[in-house]
C-alpha cells in the first residue's frame, strides 16, 4: 500500500564540528514542515564524524521519544515539557517508510536501532548515490534482498530522489546556522585579548569552539595572528583550571 508518511533522515557535519542530524516529513499532500526535526548530535559514545554512530544516535532518539510518547498516549495525557528534547507530541504518528541516506551500512545501523527498540511496521530503506554521484543510478537497499535501482526515467525514483535532496537541503542548513551560531558563541568569549578578528582565525582554523578548547598549546600557536603568549593564555584557560 502506498505508505502514508514516509521519514527521511540525513547528517551534516564539518571534520566532525557542528554536527546535526535531520529528518524530513513526507504524505499525501506532500512535504510536512511542520512536522521537520534537527537533532544536535551528542555523540558522547562514538568519535566525531562517525556517520553511522550519529545515525544511531538520530533514530534512537527519535523512537525512543515516539515510543515514549505512544505510551503515555495509552496511560494518561501528560503536559509536554518543550525542553525535553526536539520532538514534541505532534510525533506520535509512526511512519510507514523510513528512507535514508547511504548504502548497506547506514541500512544496517537503522535496522539494528529500529529492531533493539522493538519498533514493527515500519519499512525501512537507504539510497546509495549512483557512481560519481550521477543521479538516476542509485542502489537501494532492503532488509532481505539484493541492492536495486529504477528505471531512470521512473516517476518512483524522481519522487525518492527529491525526498533525500529535500533531507539533504535541511540537514545543510541545520548544520550552517548552528556553525554561524558557533563562530558568534564560543568558549573563547570568557578570555580577554581575544577580539573579533583572532577569535574568527581560531574557529576558522579549527572548525569550532569546542576544537579550540581541546587544542594543543603548539597547535595554537600555529594559529596565524595568535601569539604564542596569547596561544599559552588559551591554552591554560582550558587546561589548568582547578
């Protein structure tokens, strides 16, 4: 049956920094931005710029808090907390297709999250970009068979493509504004003799304020426009506190 909401997930990321995950909604009447969610990766059990460990984390969110919320649609109503997380209670609706974006291994994370979880119904699928990324030859993949592709010309494979480009354009500019936020917010504030100008060759150097915080004392000093008694000030700030 032609499913009537399909979910399509996708992650952006810089070398790891300012990593977001993405899901797009999708029915009859067509896109369901209001239905849209960002996903800050956490990432506190996988090392930065794992794909597939974001990949994990995005839909174990993302079910935990739909079962979550299944069950207390089953008990009792209970005031959402809007801090709580990203979702809200408009996620009850349990998608037909789950669409993501990647090959084998991204179809093999989701189905160990969906299958650990003990979420059923849900159809579950990835599309690979063709070679050279050339579209209109993709491979997907299904638990059970063998990776296929469409006929070119298929208006089936035009309405999935559009679908991950769509999950494609929101995780890119989930990802940007939460990078734009970074470089005008950083860990850097809180050091005098940072202005402006050093501050943005230290983010643009290494991606995020959280990088900076991390970052060797020869490391920043290889910072040009910092020196090396300014990059021994960062350094300490972060490093000898206590």
């Amino acid at each position: 049956a032609p499913p009537r909401r399909i979910e399509v997930y996708d992650n952006s990321h810089i070398q790891g920094t300012n990593s977001v995950g993405a899901m797009i909604v999708a029915g009859a009447e067509g896109f369901m931005k209001n239905q849209y969610r960002k996903f800050n990766i956490k990432g506190e059990d996988f090392s930065a710029g794992d794909d597939y460990g974001m990949m994990r984390e995005v839909l174990t969110r993302r079910f935990k808090r739909l079962l979550k919320l299944q069950q207390e649609a089953r008990d009792e109503p209970v005031a959402f907390d809007a801090q709580d997380d990203e979702e809200d209670p408009a996620d009850v609706p349990v998608p037909d297709l789950v669409l993501i974006d990647g090959g084998a291994g991204q179809l093999a994370q989701a189905l160990g999250v969906i299958r650990e979880l003990g979420v059923t119904g849900v159809m579950v699928v990835s599309i690979a970009k063709g070679p050279d990324r050339d579209a209109g030859r993709e491979h997907f993949f299904m638990d059970g068979r063998e990776p296929f592709q469409l006929e070119p010309k298929s208006p089936v494979l035009f309405y999935l493509q559009r679908l991950r480009d769509e999950a494609h354009r929101f995780a890119i500019g989930t990802h940007r504004a939460k990078r734009a936020k970074s470089m005008t917010s950083s860990p850097l504030d809180e050091i005098d003799g940072i202005g402006p100008a050093r501050k943005r060759a230290l983010l643009n150097h290494f991606g995020s304020g959280r990088a900076v915080t991390r970052a060797g004392l020869s490391d920043l000093e290889s910072v040009k426009g910092v020196s090396k008694e300014l990059a021994r000030k960062i350094y300490e700030h972060f490093h000898e506190k206590g």
